[in-house]
C-alpha cells in the first residue's frame, strides 16, 4: 500500500503546480500569439512614421511655388513676354533699315563651311569683320587668309544677289558692291516687315492668353478672389495694348524709313 500511495501523492503534486503555473506559459498559443502581436505591432508604427516624413520638405515647396504664381497681380511673365517680343521686332527691323536684304548683319550671319571634308558650319562674323566702307560697299576682312574662299563661296550661295571681289592689295579683304534698291527689294523688305510685325504681335497675344488662363483657374479653385482677379486682369490688359501699340509704332517707322531707301 505505500508504494500506491505515494505514487498518488505525486499525481497529485503534479497536478496542483500545473493549475499555479502562469497562464502564459501553459497555453502554447496564448504565447505564440503574444509573440506574434509584439513583433506585427513594430512595423505599424514605422509606417506611420514613415509616411509622416514627406510632409516637412512638400510644405515649403507649395508654399513657395504659390509665393510665385499664385497672386493675380504678378504679371512680370506678361511684362517679360512682351518685352522680349517688342526686343525681337526691333532686332529684326534694324536688319532691314539699311536695305533689306543688304544690311551688313545679314551678311554676317551668313553660314560657312571652313573644311569641304567637315559639314560644320560657322557664322561668318566669327571668321571676318564685315565693314561698311562708305556709298555702296562692303568689306570683308578676314581673320585667315584660308577662310576666303569659304566666305566667298557662302556670299555667293547666298540668296543675297552679292559678288565679292579679292582686293589687289589685301589677300584677306573682299570688296563688295552693294546694288541700288529696286521696286522688288522695297517690296520684299516692307513685307519682311510686316511679317516681324505680326510675329511680335502674336507672342504678345499669346503671352495675354496664358495669363488670362492662369487667372482664370485661380478663381476657379478658389486661390484668389473674383474681385483681385478682375482687377488683375484690367491691368493685364493695359499692359498688353501698350505693348502692341509700341510694335505697330516700330513697325510704322521701319516701313517709311525702307520707302525712302
């Protein structure tokens, strides 16, 4: 009998420590789970963090973006559209007041090709000085006697109805005459002219219709108010009819100025 009873003495035992023992321990998936949990929470947390951490550096840029295009009354993008178009018209009638298709700029700009064996081209102002030499002459002094025949070869080419000649006494200058205007070259230079004219006169217009766009979808998201966009947009269009005035002024001036040629 005491071997049974002792043998039920330790059933017991072992019993009454599995009951004390800590949940946590006796139950393989309340651990497993608590695990778990502990190590899938970690990651929520860096990405919220995460996510978090475009918001400081996007901030500045809008707000710096709207410091720039967002207020109605910035029209320096019109101011600067304009002003390059009103630059442009009078670069391009300066070219024609000293006889269209003659002027001494024109020449210079010509294209010439410095090595038959190679296609690249230079301007011919970067090769030569071309120097008005009083009446109706042209001088072309180059900077290397080797680019004459390139230089003459590109005059000639050229749709400028001009004839260099060698100079007896320079190897590297070009005499060339300079034909009186006729009928036809008035005509084609006024018309050169009035093409300048409406060129610059378009870039203003387009320069007007992107900034009237532009204030447009302000008001329309809300960014300005109707009143500061109409105000706005009156001042935008004084600005644009002084500018187009100021083209068609130049354009009036060349066109007298080539009928007198």
């Amino acid at each position: 009998m005491q071997p049974t009873s002792l043998l039920l003495r330790r059933v017991i035992l072992a019993s009454t420590s599995f009951k004390t023992a800590p949940r946590i321990l006796r139950d393989p998936f309340i651990n497993s789970a608590s695990r778990t949990q502990s190590l899938t929470s970690t990651p929520h947390l860096y990405k919220k963090k995460d996510k978090s951490k475009p918001a400081p550096s996007t901030v500045p840029e809008t707000n710096s973006a709207k410091n720039l295009t967002d207020d109605p009354y910035d029209l320096s993008r019109v101011e600067s559209g304009i002003a390059n178009a009103v630059s442009r018209l009078k670069d391009d009638l300066s070219k024609l007041r000293a006889g269209g298709r003659f002027n001494n700029e024109v020449i210079e700009s010509l294209l010439v090709q410095p090595n038959k064996e190679k296609k690249d081209t230079v301007k011919l102002g970067e090769l030569a000085q071309v120097v008005p030499k009083g009446g109706r002459m042209t001088t072309v002094l180059a900077f290397e006697e080797e680019h004459i025949k390139p230089i003459t070869s590109a005059i000639i080419r050229s749709q400028l109805s001009l004839t260099p000649h060698s100079d007896p006494h320079n190897s590297l200058q070009l005499n060339i005459p300079i034909p009186p205007p006729t009928k036809e070259s008035r005509d084609q230079a006024a018309q050169a002219a009035k093409q300048a004219w409406e060129k610059a006169s378009a870039a203003i217009r387009d320069s007007r219709g992107a900034m009237h766009k532009h204030l447009q979808q302000l008001q329309k998201k809300n960014i300005a108010r109707g009143d500061d966009v109409r105000s706005a947009h009156g001042k935008m269009e004084k600005l644009v009819e002084k500018g187009q005035k100021e083209a068609k002024e130049l354009f009036e001036v060349a066109k007298r100025g080539l009928e007198k040629v």
